[in-house]
C-alpha cells in the first residue's frame, strides 16, 4: 500500500503520519527535501519511484503535489513532470492513495501563530489553499478529504483508519482490473459508466463527492463506499 498525506502547512497531516507510523510499524516512509529547483524536485521524487518497493507499504508527508503549491508560490517555476509521475502510477500495481487534511484559514492561521511557521507567509495561506484544492480538483487518483476544523485529532485519525481500510478492500477487489475506479472514498454519489474510456476523465468533486466505477462489482463497492445514491449512465 502507498499512502500520501497532502495539504496546507499547519492542517495537521504531519501529525496523523506520526501517528499512523506509531500504530503501524509494518510502514515506511520517506523524506524529501524542499526542492532546490526543478530538476532536483523531479530527482528525489524519481529516485524514490525508481527504487520503491511493492511489497512493502508506505505513507508519506507529502509527495510531488507539493510542487504543484510550492513551486510557483515561493521557488518561482512550475513543474513540467507532475503528470508524467501521475501516469507512472498507473502502471504501478500499488496505485497510491490520497489522504487531504485542510482547515479553514481562521484555523490555520492561529496555529502558524502558534508554533512560528516561517515557510508560507500569512499573506500566502488563502493563495496556499487555494494551490492544493485546485491540484486535489484536477488529480486522478483515490482520496479521502479530512477537516481538520471540524475534526479533532482523534476524530481525524478515525476517519483516515477507516478510508485506509475502506482503499484496502477496494485495492483487493480490483487488484486485477486494467482501469480502476477512483474518486472519493467516502463519496456521497456513487456513479456506474459503461464506458472503460469515461473514467479517464477526472470526477469532478467540487460539486458533491463522487465514486466513478466501470459496471463490475458494483454491489461490493457499494457495500465499500456506502454512498447515498447510485448513479448509471444511461
């Protein structure tokens, strides 16, 4: 299994991964430096790709995503490679899954107070978030959203243990799938397409959560995701 925790500095993603790795010692992780420029963001991110390994499982604070933040906002490019690493998953047999953690501005803005954040400026938070929503927005891969502002931490390490369990038994009933399906795993709607070609297309989850499947298995995914409506394509 390969987890990514993204989102804004001061959400808290960096402590549900602490505490995932103290209750899960079966997992790796990794750390990457802020980029120096764009070449050595693409090296430490191809690197790990390049030497991962499938058998065993890994959680990271954050991956190339950051780029797609950090890179225009405070290192003055934009990454070129953030879609060729996206393709690569793909051909990956441990396709990763995304956990967001985000907090309103309010919130995040007394926490950086708190513990002296220098990185992003409090002019930056609200250009900050914006970032990572328009990258969560345009992303293809499996995700799980978490607000912190409205969660606490034991609230919010519930909920990212049982969207991890939830990708655990999506991941083992579509092990032998070509096309995945992918969207939120905690989706509201759930939607069947009868075209393997439609779910290419990014789901689009700005307008209510979705789960975008092919017609196979789609009572075991909807005793996974429980959504409240299922949806076919006529």
């Amino acid at each position: 299994m390969f987890i990514i925790v993204s989102g804004c500095n001061c959400a808290g993603k960096s402590s549900l991964c602490k505490k995932f790795l103290r209750d899960n010692h079966d997992f790796f992780t990794q750390h990457f430096e802020n980029p120096k420029d764009e070449q050595d963001g693409k090296n430490q991110y191809y690197t790990f790709l390049d030497n991962y390994d499938e058998n065993k499982d890994y959680i990271l604070d954050r991956f190339h995503e950051g780029e797609w933040t950090y890179a225009p906002m405070i290192r003055n490019y934009t990454a070129s490679y953030l879609d060729e690493i996206e393709e690569r998953f793909y051909k990956m047999n441990s396709i990763p899954f995304y956990i967001y953690v985000y907090a309103d501005l309010k919130d995040i803005k007394a926490r950086a107070e708190h513990r002296g954040e220098d990185l992003i400026k409090p002019e930056q938070f609200l250009i900050e978030r914006q970032l990572f929503d328009k990258f969560m927005h345009n992303q293809h891969l499996s995700y799980c959203g978490i607000n912190t502002s409205i969660l606490n931490h034991k609230q919010a390490y519930n909920t990212m243990k049982y969207s991890v369990n939830k990708w655990k038994q999506i991941c083992d009933l579509t092990k032998d799938w070509k096309v995945k399906p992918r969207g939120d795993i905690n989706a509201q709607r759930l939607r069947v397409v009868s075209n393997k070609d439609t779910l290419i297309l990014r789901p689009d989850i700005k307008n209510g959560n979705l789960w975008i499947t092919e017609d196979k298995c789609v009572q075991e995914q909807i005793n996974i995701i429980q959504p409240d409506e299922v949806i076919y394509d006529a």
